[in-house]
C-alpha cells in the first residue's frame, strides 16, 4: 500500500500553559515531570512517596523483543533523552529545558532556581515534540516543534516558530508549520506568518525581536535566496532589513542590535562575501570564489563590529580563526585561535554579543574551554576536580557579577551527561537531572582516538570504541561509515549507535576517511572524486590497523553504515572482500550515476547536481567509465556475502529506486538480502518504533554472521 493513501486523523495540538486542565497532561504534570528529571520540589529531609506512572499516550509501539539478562535494551539507546536541551534566561534566574515528560512528549519547562521549583509547563502538546527552544529575553520564549513519533518521510520541512511568556499564557504561532492539520492559538496581532521562514538571529539588549528568513525559490523549487525580516514576537509584527542587499543572499550575519552586516551571496557556482558598516547603506565586496575555493570563511560578528573568519593554513590546510583587517582587505596574519590538527570549530564565549569576551570554546576530538575571566577559569577547575575525566560545559548569565548563575553539562563517552547549577549566592552545585536517565557508565563501552597513516602515507583520523571488560582477545567488530561524506563522522563523547553495537560484544571502528572534513583541507580534498577509491582503501586500512593493534579478530568482521556509509558498505564488500563477513547499508547510495540526474521527488538541487557533485565525485560525462567502476549495482555480482538492506520509501535524498535495484542486481546475482522497508521513513530512520525494529534486525543479523 503506497504512503499517504490512508491516514488517521491527526490528534488535536494541545497547550500546556498557566491551569492545567487537561486530566492526562495533569497526570504527567504530578507525576512524570519531577519523577523523571530527579527534581526536588520538598522541603530539606522530606521523602518523596512513590507514584503511579502516568496513563501513557497511545502509540503504535510493538511489544519489544526479549532481551538477554545481560544487555541493556535498545531503548536505553535510542529513545529520546530526559533532558534535551537547557537555556539559561539573561537573568539567570530561569532554566528552560526541552524534556521528554514520561508518558507525553518533548515538552518545554521554566524552572525558578532562585527557588528551586518547577515554574510552569510552558508548551506541551499531545502531537508534536518542542525541538529548539530559547529565551528573547527574560519574559519571553521562541521555540520549533516537529514530531518524533513521525517516520521521516512525514516530518514537516519547515517546523514553525511561536513564543510563549514565561509568567504565564498561551504560546502565539508567529511562523506556521507546513502541516495543515496543525490546529494552532494564533493570538492577538498579525496572522502567522508562511511556512517558508526560519530563525536567524537573537539581538541582545531584552527587546521583543527577533530575526528571520524567508527562503525564497524559483518556478522549479530550487532555493535561490533568503530575504532577512525583523519579527516582534509579541506583535508577529515584521520589518524587512533586506531592502539593498545584493541578490542571492544565501547567508546572513548580525552584529549585537541585529543590524545586518555580512551577506554571502551564490549563483552558478561562484559565491561573494559583502560586508556593511554600522551606519552604512553601502555592501563591500571582501571576496569572490568559486564554490569550494574560498580564502577565508566568515565565523560570526563581535560586539565591536569585527569580523572573525577562518582561513586555512599550514601543508594540512587545517583553519585557524583571525580577524579581519579591514584596511588590508585581508585576515591578520597571526591567528587568534589555533588548534592543531583540526579545524576551527567552536565559538568565542561572552554573555551576549556586546559584552566582553570571556573565553573560546573549541572542539578538537573532545570539547574545551579556555577562559579568559579569572574567576570562571576558577569555577572551571572546581568543574573538572567535582567530575574528573569528563567535558564540564560551563554556560553563564550575569557572568561578571556577583549574582552570576552559571549551568553545566557534565559527560563524556560513557555517560550521556549531568545538568548542574552554580549560584554564585549561595557558592553551591546542585544537580538539575540526568541526560539520560537509566545509563550506568560502568557497563557502557569507552571511546579513543587516534591517528593512523594510510598505505599511499596520508593520516586520517580513526575512532575505535571498545566494549566494557574489553579482554586482550580479540573480538568481532563492526566498521560503521559515516555519511554524507563531507562532514565530521563524530566527537569524543557517548553515542548511541556506537554503544549499542559494543553492548553486543562488538569492537566499533569508525574511520574519518579523506573526503570528511573537520582535519583540514588537504584531507578533505584528497577525497574529491575518490568515491569506493582511495577513500573506500582508508576503511580498509583502519580496520587493518585495528586488527595489527590486537583489537580485532580479523575472522569477524561486518561493515556497516547510511546514506554514503550504505555506499562505502557495499564498496567494501566489492573491493576488499576478503575483509568482510556481511555487510549492512541502510538509505544507501547503490548507484552515484542517479545523483546526477533529475528526478521528481529528489531534495538534490540543480545547482548541486550542476557544480558540486562534478567536484567532489566526479563529471557525469568525462569521468562516466569511472563513475561505472565504482557503481556497486553494476557490480552485485563480485559481492559473495550476506547483506541487509534497509530503505525508506519517502526518501527524497536517496530515492528508493536505489534500493530496488540493488535488491534485484544482488538476487539476480545469487545473494538475495535481507530486505527491510519502512513506509513512513525518508532518508533516516528517524520514528523510534522503526529505529527499534532496524536496530534489532541488525543486531540478529549480526549475530548470525559474527558468532
């Protein structure tokens, strides 16, 4: 039966705000939210009493499978946290956090920690899940919603945005999702907005506004430009701030007052950065690049008006963060933050954008903070000696005060992670709640990093996570393939997809192939047209390495991974059988030929079809012989080894039609696989019900290969 031809109503969206009145929401209210994040509203030595759960609300969930003794469940692993995300409101004297509540959804909470007591359930809704959330200044918040019991292929593309006070009231729909069954409080003032816009900034200073994007298109849905709007969020009232921007604007940058001054504009392949002063009308034009060639990239706008940019440096090509001199036109020379190794990725720490800053915080393969304030430098290190060997992220308000509030998240590779508040006040930690409650540090797997040279010399980053009680034997391993493949596989940290594959008893080995970007630009340009090539030999040179360290049994071994990492899977399979016992790709790419080419229901633009994709995998007519060699459904017939393929059939990405043909090349080949279709999912797994079942299906399906 094909998606969409038969579905249920759509429950009714339900507020949370001020009186609950609602029985089940009261329930979850009493019940559910203190039980699950460990909050303490009683006085000091009150016991709390046990509670009944709450009545759940209906899903279609299967009963799970039976689970040995010794294994945590899969659930552990994928259901959504307890703690989401937390924000800090200017005062400091507020917590917002986006929560699973226990028998609801990801709902949005204000909690007084002057006071120490929840405030309010600020938005709760019976079909959709709070997403990103935050404070416009101390009496009112913004936030997105989306829907996490949704298959992928039904997600809304543009996820709203509303407001909601803090004190009390109905949240106002400022930006309408793109879902009509969404029945929504509009609210005083102005209609809501289309769905077509997105957040783009918060000005500091307490006011009512925000900044928008418009995401404009042409006649055949391709993205062109992004006009940029003020919005009051109380009003829904709009200002442009467009008018003389250059066209094509496909990214904005603001300064503290949400003044704009940086545009980066594209067309055909070539893009432009322009820059504004102040109090000018005029843009300047600071480069001009084809795509992929830029000198130097744009980070953010400090409270002084400068500009900070990257720009790569060094044989590796690794970026390092500058300012920008405007009277040379260039970056300064000297960099400002340098990290070895890696790419800039992090951020300059100040309490707004106007303040002084505080710190840098930079991600290397783990997180850290340098400070340059004295006094949080301090509490940094009374941080790290309370929860050694861990990542301790410190965010403040009223930072330079003496009132300062200040809220950590303390984890690392075996535990998702603690909430803690610090009031300068009262000079005490006190824990909010876990991130994930239910995770035991002392059974989860540990993670390391490592770099390893490849056969032709180049060094690519490895990570190797190795399951508790890891014995000097070697063990069976999974090597999973990032996606995309031009991005960073992961960070030192606990992950779920990872944890759950060495909870199995497997050695988790995941290569930062060339091609992945994050380590520079000489390894990310050594991928460029290298798809199942010198990128496939690099997972196959990790998982040498591994075995050469004494990690693995090199008898049992299966590849795996999505979207590129589906491709890498297969390629594997194809180039270096001997490798591999089985193979499992999911949402994988089956033939790189499709990607060039036009399809109906495909979220590929024309202009990446155009000039990214000849970059980075080569010419669909120059290079056609070889774009044929590394096309594993014109080679399913060198692949000898069981594989399970799993696809969704609203993938707008990698379409399903890449599936189909795999499955039928490889029967007609004599492997027929293992074949798993969810009709709600796109290009991910992203509804947990489905997430469970392909998770379990691997996990069987490894079994059977590697014990």
């Amino acid at each position: 039966m094909g998606r969409g031809q038969f579905r249920a109503p759509a429950p009714a969206l339900c507020r949370v705000g001020g009186v609950v009145k609602d029985s089940l929401v009261r329930s979850i209210f009493k019940h559910g939210l203190l039980a699950v994040l460990g909050w303490s509203a009683l006085a000091p030595g009150q016991a709390q009493s046990p509670t009944a759960a709450p009545t759940p609300v209906p899903t279609a969930m299967p009963t799970p499978a039976p689970v040995a003794a010794a294994l945590a469940p899969a659930e552990l692993f994928f259901r959504a946290p307890d703690i989401e995300s937390t924000a800090l409101s200017p005062s400091g004297r507020w917590l917002a956090m986006t929560t699973a509540i226990r028998g609801s959804r990801i709902g949005l909470v204000v909690f007084d920690l002057k006071e120490w007591k929840l405030e309010r359930v600020a938005a709760l809704f019976v079909d959709a899940d709070v997403d990103d959330a935050g404070w416009v200044n101390d009496e009112q918040l913004i936030f997105s919603i989306g829907d996490r019991q949704r298959g992928g292929g039904d997600q809304r593309w543009w996820p709203g945005l509303f407001s909601v006070p803090r004190a009390g009231g109905p949240f106002r729909t400022l930006v309408k999702v793109d879902d009509p069954f969404l029945t929504s409080r509009t609210g005083p003032g102005r209609e809501p907005l289309s769905p077509k816009h997105e957040l783009l900034h918060v000005p500091s200073g307490g006011g009512n506004e925000v900044l928008i994007g418009e995401w404009r298109f042409n006649g055949v849905g391709d993205f062109t430009h992004i006009n940029a709007k003020r919005l009051d969020v109380v009003t829904g009232r709009t200002v442009s701030v467009s008018q003389g921007v250059p066209p094509d604007a496909r990214r904005w940058m603001f300064d503290a007052s949400g003044a704009p001054r940086l545009v980066l504009t594209s067309k055909d392949g070539n893009e432009t950065l322009r820059w504004r002063e102040a109090a000018g009308d005029n843009w300047r034009v600071l480069a001009e690049f084809a795509r992929y060639r830029a000198p130097f990239m744009p980070r953010f706008v400090g409270g002084d008006g400068e500009l900070y940019v990257t720009m790569a440096s060094g044989t590796a090509g690794v970026s390092q963060l500058h300012r920008f001199d405007f009277a040379t036109g260039k970056p300064v020379p000297e960099p400002l933050v340098s990290t070895p190794g890696f790419d800039f990725q992090g951020r300059l720490v100040s309490e707004s954008q106007s303040s002084r800053v505080l710190g840098v915080r930079v991600v290397t393969d783990a997180e850290t903070t340098v400070w340059f304030d004295k006094r949080l430098g301090e509490l940094q290190a009374q941080a790290d000696q309370r929860w050694p060997g861990r990542i301790n992220r410190i965010d403040c308000r009223r930072c330079e005060h003496d009132d300062m509030t200040a809220v950590v998240r303390s984890f690392s590779d075996t535990d998702p992670g603690q909430i803690w508040v610090y009031r300068q006040a009262d000079t005490a930690w006190r824990k909010v709640g876990d991130v994930r409650a239910g995770v035991d540090p002392q059974r989860m797997a540990t993670t390391d990093f490592a770099r390893v040279k490849m056969r032709d010399g180049l060094e690519i980053p490895v990570w190797v996570t190795l399951p508790p009680g890891q014995a000097k034997q070697p063990r069976p391993a999974v090597v999973l393939v990032h996606g995309g493949p031009w991005v960073r596989g992961r960070h030192w940290g606990w992950d779920g997809d990872a944890q759950f594959l060495a909870s199995r008893g497997y050695v988790v080995i995941e290569p930062e192939f060339r091609g992945s970007t994050g380590y520079g630009q000489k390894l990310f340009r050594a991928g460029w047209r290298q798809w199942g090539q010198a990128m496939q030999d690099d997972v196959a040179d990790a998982l040498g390495w591994a075995v050469g360290k004494g990690w693995v049994d090199a008898d049992k071994v299966c590849i795996a991974g999505a979207s590129y990492g589906g491709y890498a899977t297969l390629m594997g399979l194809i180039r270096h059988p001997a490798l591999y016992r089985c193979g499992v790709a999911w949402v994988a790419v089956t033939d790189p030929r499709l990607l060039f080419k036009w399809n109906s229901i495909s979220d590929v633009s024309e202009e990446a079809r155009q000039y990214d994709y000849p970059t980075l995998i080569g010419d669909p007519v120059k290079d056609a012989a070889m774009i044929d060699s590394v096309t594993p459904v014109l080679l399913a017939d060198r692949i000898k080894v069981p594989v399970m393929l799993a696809f969704g059939l609203a993938d707008r990405r990698v379409p399903i039609v890449h599936g189909e043909r795999m499955r039928d090349a490889l029967t007609a080949a004599g492997n027929p696989p293992l074949w798993v279709t969810y009709p709600d999912e796109g290009h991910g797994f992203f509804k947990l019900e489905n997430r469970l079942d392909f998770m379990r299906r691997m996990e069987a399906f490894l079994a059977r290969q590697l014990r």
